[in-house]
C-alpha cells in the first residue's frame, strides 16, 4: 500500500516495521479525536478537514468514526495520488495550507496533527483555520514539544513549546482542551530497563537494531500512548483543541 510513496525520514505511514513506533504515536492522536469527538454529529450536517493530510490515514479514521465528509489537504502530488487510490472516499485536494481556497466557514472540525512545525508562516496558518472554520467549529492541532523533540531535524521549520503553541493559537481561538501525550506503561517499563527507545532508534540504521528494540518498535500500538492534561512540558507531543473567538 505504501510502496508508492517515497521513505522521507518524515512522514509516516502504515506498514512499515521500523517506522511502527512513530505511526503508532501519531495514529494515538487521531484515536483520541474519534474517542473524545462526536463525530457522529457531522454525519450529513458539517465538513471536515484533514489540514496536511499525508498518507491519508488519519483522515480515514475520522470518516469512519462517523463524518460523512472529510477533505485531506495536502500540497504534494504523488501523497495525494496515494491517497485517492487507498482512501477513495476521502475527498482530495491539492493546495498551500496557508492560503487554502476554500470559502469562509466551510469546516465544523479542522483537524492538523504534527504539521504546523513543518510551517514557515505558523500565524497564518492560524489566522486561515480561523477563516475557514464554522462558528462553534473545532479545531484539533498537534505538534511535538520542543522541550522533549530530539534537535536537528531540518523538515521542521519551528518547533514549538507548550506556552508558545498556546500563544500561537489564542488570538484567534479560545483552547478547550490542552493536552499531552505521553509514554504508556508498557513504554515506561522497556525504557526503565533499557533507556529512551527514541534515543535509541536514532542512534542506529534499523538494520543495527538489536532485537530488544526491534520486538518493541514492531509491536507498539497506539494503546501504547497517554493523552491527558498536565505536566506539558514533559509531554513528548502537544495537543490543542480550541473553537473560535466570537469577539
């Protein structure tokens, strides 16, 4: 399913044995939507959007938590071809998340998860969700937290702390929820024993893994993974649910 779209080092996909550990924290953020959201409520009423959609499989998981219309946005061609063929019902468009297109109020929930840190201009990103978001709309927007990120990786543009993310959002949306996630037991318990399991897979080639860690990449699962409120700043992502300012 995947062969078609190129291993950047970044964006993550299904299937692939040694990028597990990074879709499984990434798809964790996307349960929690379908698990906290009603989502059922935009069956034939609202529209949402998968803002930086990639690989499309968050987007999927929204459309069969229950909304019937859902948009993946995303600029790259070949991802976008990827999704049309593996996600058909995910309706596809081609643009730049910060000058979108589409009309004032078109979404009831825009969704945005580990994508605002690949942006240049992270404030009209904002200022456009806000734009085109329906009045008592959600939004949901996900980034990793600086704080805790491994440094140095050049896909991102700004990388973002707690205070700063929710600096970044409040001028045009009130928070509702901020939230982190954070390692579950079973990944606390591998690293007490053995160290950062993050650390550790940047340390090597996949190949030169050693099979304590290979056992526990391949079978992480996004039940691995806590999101909850406090302690943010030792949160390894940030997690912001906010509805726009009416005033």
């Amino acid at each position: 399913m995947t062969e078609t779209l190129p291993l950047t080092g970044e964006r993550t996909a299904p299937g692939i044995w040694h990028e597990n550990y990074w879709f499984a924290r990434h798809d964790a953020a996307y349960r929690w939507i379908t698990a906290h959201l009603d989502l059922q409520n935009l069956r034939s009423t609202g529209r949402v959007l998968d803002a930086g959609c990639g690989e499309g499989y968050g987007a999927e998981l929204v459309r069969l938590a229950g909304a019937d219309s859902v948009t993946g946005l995303d600029y790259e061609d070949t991802t976008l071809r990827h999704v049309r063929r593996v996600y058909p019902q995910i309706n596809v468009v081609q643009g730049n998340l910060v000058q979108t297109g589409f009309a004032d109020a078109t979404f009831e929930l825009i969704t945005s998860l580990q994508t605002i840190e690949h942006l240049w201009e992270q404030p009209r990103f904002v200022a456009e969700c806000a734009r085109i978001l329906a009045p008592g709309g959600t939004l949901v927007l996900s980034t990793p937290n600086r704080l805790t990120f491994p440094s140095g990786n050049w896909y991102h543009t700004r990388e973002l702390t707690a205070a700063e993310f929710a600096e970044l959002v409040e001028p045009a949306f009130e928070i509702t929820h901020a939230l982190g996630l954070h390692h579950g037991n079973r990944l606390r318990t591998w690293e007490s024993q053995y160290g950062s399991c993050v650390d550790a897979q940047l340390a090597a080639g996949y190949d030169a893994w050693d099979a304590n860690l290979a056992d526990l990449v391949r079978s992480t699962g996004h039940e691995d993974f806590e999101i909850r409120p406090g302690d943010l700043d030792e949160s390894l992502d940030l997690i912001l649910v906010a509805r726009p300012r009416t005033s």
